[in-house]
C-alpha cells in the first residue's frame, strides 16, 4: 500500500487516476471497473487489480492510499504525480535561540 496527501479533491484524484492509467502503454494500462465518489477500481493487463481510495486527511487536503500486486512502479508514479499538500510548520520552542534555557529558568 502507498499513500500520499494532496489538496486536490477526492473527485479530481479519481478522475486524475483513470486519465493517468489509460495512457499507460501496453501492459500496464489499467481501466475503471468499479467507482464510487471516493473510490477508484481499475483493472489492468491479466486481470491486475489496482485500488485507489481518497479520504478527508489530517489538516486538511485529500489522503490517496493505493494498493495493487504487480503495479506497484506505477501507482507509486501516480501519486508522485499529484500535487502535495506543503508541510505544516510547527513552532517549537526549544528550536528558538536560548528556548530550552529560557524554560528551564522560567519553570
């Protein structure tokens, strides 16, 4: 399983997916079979399966896990594909020049 957050929409991860995946060439092009609105099964060369599913992540933007046996290389193309989601920065007071020192005192 592989997993990426992104500020795209569960619906533009899907329909990103199904264009992305039809211009696979040859025997790793993959094609709908079942699809819900935040959901995405495509079936590919010999019967390969390969499942996307989209959920409201942590902090806002979409988390996109996809799974598949054979097609991990492509998958793993895909969600590079799609756009990030830009990390959240945290402030943390012992990063701040003389942090940890001023605490100690203060506490």
């Amino acid at each position: 399983m592989q997993e990426k957050t992104t500020p795209l929409s569960a619906a533009e991860v899907i329909a990103t997916a199904k264009g992305f995946f039809a211009r696979r060439s040859g025997i790793y092009a993959a094609f709908p079979e079942q699809e819900s609105g935040v959901h995405l099964t495509l079936r590919g060369q010999g019967g390969e399966e390969i499942v996307i599913g989209t959920a409201t992540g942590a902090g806002g933007g979409t988390r996109v896990t996809a799974s598949t046996y054979l097609f991990d290389q492509q998958v793993a193309r895909f969600l590079d594909n799609l756009p990030s989601v830009p990390p959240v920065e945290v402030n943390d007071p012992f990063d701040a020049p003389g942090g940890a020192e001023q605490q100690a005192v203060a506490g």
